[in-house]
C-alpha cells in the first residue's frame, strides 16, 4: 500500500461523499440480513402446521404472505440501496480517475525536452490510461467491497454464533483456507499484472510508431518485417496474459468448493442437531446456507481485493516514478514580468544531457530590441540550439542568456513564453482544422485576423482551395498538407500571436524561391518593432537582417551585415556565391 499513499488525498477531498457511501453501504448489508432469519421462520411455520392436529389453513396462508412480503420488500430495499452504494463509492473512483489523469497530464507538460528524449511515448499514454484505470479499480470496486465484506462479517458471523454455536464453527472453518489459497494466487497475479502492464506499454509504443511511421514502412516496402514483429510482439503477450489468466482461472472454482463444502457441513452438522434435537427447526440449516453464500463471495472478494491493490500498486508506482520525476525548467518568478525582446548571450554553453555534445561553446551576441539576426551554418552547428535556450526549452550548461538585461531564469517563464511566436524547422500540426491550428497562436482571433495571417504567411490561396476551406480537417501531424503548407501554417499561427520575439528555425525549407521572396516581405513588414532570430541555410532569408552571425562546432565563425560578409573570404561568401549561380542557372 505504500505507492497508493499518493491517492489518500483523493480520498480526503471527496471523504463527504465517500462517508455516505459507507452509511448506504451497511444499510444496504443490514436489509439483506432480514431475507435468512424469516425464510427460517417461513419452513418453522410449516413444521408447525404439519405437526398440529387441527391445522390452520388460513392462519399458515396469512403468515406465509407476511413473510413472504417481508423477504421481497427487504431484498428491493438492499438492491435499492446497493444502487445508491454503487452509485456513489464508484462515482467517488471516476472523480478520482478524472483528476488523477488531469494531474499526470499537467505534469507531463511541465516536464522539460529530456524527460521526453528518455521516454517513449506509448508508455506515457499507456501510464496515464491503463495504469490510472487499475488504480480507479483500488479508488472504487475495492473499496466497496471491503466495506461490504466487513459489513457482512461484523453482522452474520455473531448471527450465526448466536443460532447455533457448533454450526457456526464448523461452517466457518473452510473460509480462512480459502482466503489463504486466494491470497497465496493474489501475490503470483501481482507479479504476472505487473509484467501484462508493462508489456501493454510495448505494445502502445509500438503501435504509436508504426502508424505514425506508416510512410516510411510502405515507402521502404518492409510491411511483411513489421507483419512479423508485431507477430512476435502479440504472441509474447498471448503468452503473458494466458499465464496470468490461467492463475485467475482459480478464483471461481475455489469459490464453488467453498460453497460445496461449507454447504455439506452445514447440512450434516445441523441435520445432526435437528436429530439430537438441539436445534429447534430444519429452517436454521436453510438459514445458515444462505449465511454461508452471503459470506463465500466477501471473502473470495478478500483475494480479489487484494490482488486489485497490488495491480493497483504496481501501476501507482509506474505512476509515480513519472510524478516524482522534477521538471528541469522551473517557473522561479510568480509576478508578471513584461518582454520587450532585447536578447543577449553572454559566453553560453550548452552540452545535451541525453548525447553529451556540446552543440555551444562559449558563444556570445547582443540583439536590440527591434532588430533581425540571421543564423547561418551547417548541419549540427547549434543554430537550432540558440532558438531552444531563449525559449527556456533547455537552461544552459554555462553563462548566461539575458532578456531585456535581465537573466533569462528571473522571467516569468509564462511571460516569456507567450512573448515569443516561434517556427519550429519541424512544422507540426494538430489533428484539427486548419482554422483552429492558425488560432493556437491566438484563441480569440477571428476569422479576419485568420484569414490576414493566413495571407502574409502566402497560404491563404492553397487554403481556399479545398472543399471546405479553412474547416478543412488534417490528418495526424498535418499529413494532409504537403510540407511547404505545413510551414507556411506554421508561420501564420506565430504572425497571428504578434509576439515580441519572432523565432524562425528554417521555416522556408520546403518553399519554393518565388513564394520565399514574397513570405520574407511579409515577415519584415510584421516584424518592424519586433525582435527576430532566423535560423536558415538561404542567403536569401539571411541577407535583409540586421546581424548575421556564421555558426562553426557551436562557435561563431564569422559575423556581421550581409555586405560586410560578401566581401569577406569565409562561408557565408562561399555559400552566397554557390546560391547565386544555381539560382541564375
């Protein structure tokens, strides 16, 4: 129960609702203990008629009807209430499964880009799906039948001592065998469970990325390859789950046994008495049957109970190395700090903690605010890298990134975020409407500021063209546009922000030369008064900035205005020159 310490607090906030489930839970228990003594008194009264000589028929068809009403109308009212029980203590577990998801979701996005570089995703869907429905079963189910099973024993087990001691106790006498025998299975189902759950966030992730990866797979024709490991991998969990389903199996059968047995005892001890005339009336051994069903499935239930809390501890822990996991980016400041966009680097490293490349090495650069800067250099320069420590994806590994002079970390990391309207070199977009996708940077545009973004960002024209326009829904990731329009989405979601900060991350990739002059026309217009990093392999998206800076191994390499640096012998003039000869050829 250790790991599931965490949902005490659940429990404490919804201890009103829960307090009445227990009342309703014994009250419901109590109407169903009036059902065995009057079947008792209902065989008596017919043991009574058969043996008097001058037997009622009226007065035995009068009783009868008394009795009889009463078990129907005491059995309505226990299933009336057992409704209520459910209906609260199981509504207590869907509240609790409501926020406990919500907090898990919460806290995945707090998590920094590391967290999510060790971890893959179908486990973390599989964490906060399955793993939170087994502790659900704990938070409910559980719960209700542990009250209810210590309900029914705290009332029939002196019930029955007090009809008939020696029958008590030798109809009593299978039950903690078979408790044992449960628990002894229960301890083998949490270790298979354990093993299914882990298993089943394998199967998550694979199957996450097989389908997001279905591009590759059917462009590399290797369909039967991933035919047969997923052959593989649903055999192996054949194999886990019948393993555990055959331990499971087991439950049933020892509660059928228990009722043979107990029911056998009943019958021969209490016909003994009967006999030895030590009990009254053949309706007390009815009376006990129906004592030992009443208490068979609360005590098989002590076995399942107690292998739904060691599911639900396994999955609880699952959920808390998750839970316990410290976001790297910490919010440090609660007030509101308002971004203007100078940026400033001063002598910044940064080594990635998952790879340990130091993709910057002591890099410096001073932005004003309203300023463009162009980033240029090869692949794994660290261009990318810059875009990441403004936006406090990551901290540095040393100096210091300073906005508006002030160290990045003393900003409200809320505040700084939503001043700046970033383009990842990676458009992704959400499986929604184009409308919606362009309003994630703006949730209250309307359809006018849409459409004017859309526009500048050179999309517009290919949006109107499908059959429903900008309702028109993408597929996962965007996959129903081709990549130039998944970026020029993109870029219209951050001009529609306004930011004060513009980060491009070689968002012009997959545009052609023509549609590129006309986007980067538009972007200076937008971006007058703002401050805007361009991360890009083009002189063309480079050559209108302000600074341009020539990244080397996370160095600066060469720096200045597109002028300065055509004049001068180094990458940029090599690049330009190449650039200029293909585009006139």
């Amino acid at each position: 129960m250790k790991e599931l310490k965490y949902i005490n607090k659940y429990f404490k906030k919804y201890k009103a609702k829960l307090l009445i489930g227990i009342i309703i839970t014994i009250i419901a228990r109590i109407f169903s203990l009036v059902m065995p003594p009057y079947i008792s008194k209902s065989i008596a009264t017919v043991e009574q008629f058969l043996k008097a000589e001058n037997p009622d028929k009226d007065a035995l068809q009068s009783t009868l009807l008394t009795y009889i009403l009463i078990i129907i109308g005491s059995a309505l009212l226990s299933a009336f209430f057992t409704f209520l029980m459910r209906q609260t203590i199981i509504n207590i577990s869907r509240y609790i499964e409501y926020d406990l998801k919500n907090e898990i979701f919460r806290h995945y996005e707090n998590l920094s880009l590391n967290f999510y570089k060790k971890n893959r995703t179908g486990d973390l869907m599989n964490r906060i799906s399955e793993d939170v429905n087994q502790v659900r079963m704990y938070a409910g189910p559980a719960v209700m039948y542990s009250i209810q099973t210590f309900t029914l024993f705290v009332c029939v087990v002196p019930i029955m001592f007090y009809k008939s001691p020696t029958m008590a106790f030798y109809c009593l006498v299978p039950l903690p065998f078979l408790s044992f025998l449960i628990y002894r299975i229960s301890k083998i189902i949490h270790k298979k469970s354990t093993v299914v759950q882990q298993y089943l966030s394998t199967l998550s992730t694979f199957s996450q990325e097989t389908f997001s990866g279905i591009f590759v797979i059917k462009a590399y024709g290797i369909e039967p390859r991933i035919n047969r490991e997923s052959e593989i991998l649903a055999e192996d969990g054949r194999q886990k789950s019948m393993d555990l389903a055959r331990v499971e199996a087991w439950f049933m059968p020892l509660m059928t046994l228990l009722i043979g047995i107990s029911s056998t005892i009943a019958i021969y001890i209490g016909g003994k008495q009967y006999i030895d005339g030590e009990i009254a009336t053949v309706g007390i051994i009815a009376e006990f049957i129906i004592y030992i069903a009443m208490l068979t499935w609360p005590v098989a239930i002590v076995g399942w109970v107690t292998s739904t809390v060691q599911r639900a501890e396994a999955s609880q822990k699952r959920i808390n190395e998750f839970l316990n996991t410290e976001p790297q980016i910490r919010n440090t400041v609660s007030a509101h700090t308002p971004v203007r966009g100078k940026v400033e680097f001063r002598n910044v490293t940064f080594t990635y903690e998952d790879t340990n490349i130091t993709a910057l090495k002591n890099l410096s650069f001073t932005l004003n605010h309203g300023e463009t800067l162009a980033i240029i250099g090869k692949t794994g320069s660290g261009k990318s890298t810059i875009l990441d420590l403004i936006g406090r994806l990551y901290d540095v590994t040393e100096g210091e990134i300073r906005i508006d002079d002030t160290p990045l970390e003393q900003l409200n990391l809320y505040d700084l975020r939503k001043a700046i309207g970033a383009v990842p070199q990676e458009a992704f977009l959400f499986s929604d409407s184009i409308k919606n996708n362009i309003k994630f940077g703006k949730s209250d545009a309307t359809d006018q500021e849409i459409i004017e973004a859309a526009k500048r960002a050179e999309v517009h024209k290919n949006i109107v063209k499908f059959t429903k326009k900008y309702d028109t829904v993408l597929g996962e990731r965007g996959i129903t546009l081709s990549g130039g329009q998944k970026q020029r989405v993109s870029i219209a979601r951050a001009l529609i922000k306004d930011p004060e900060i513009y980060l491009f991350d070689d968002c012009l990739s997959a545009v052609d030369t023509e549609t590129e002059e006309k986007i980067l026309k538009n972007l200076h217009k937008a971006s007058r008064q703002k401050t805007t990093i361009i991360v890009s392999h083009r002189i063309s998206s480079a050559r209108n900035a302000d600074k341009i800076i020539i990244l080397e191994n996370g160095t600066v390499a060469q720096q200045g205005t597109h002028n300065q640096l055509i004049n001068t012998e180094g990458h940029y003039k090599d690049l330009y020159l190449s650039q200029l000869s293909e585009k006139e050829m």
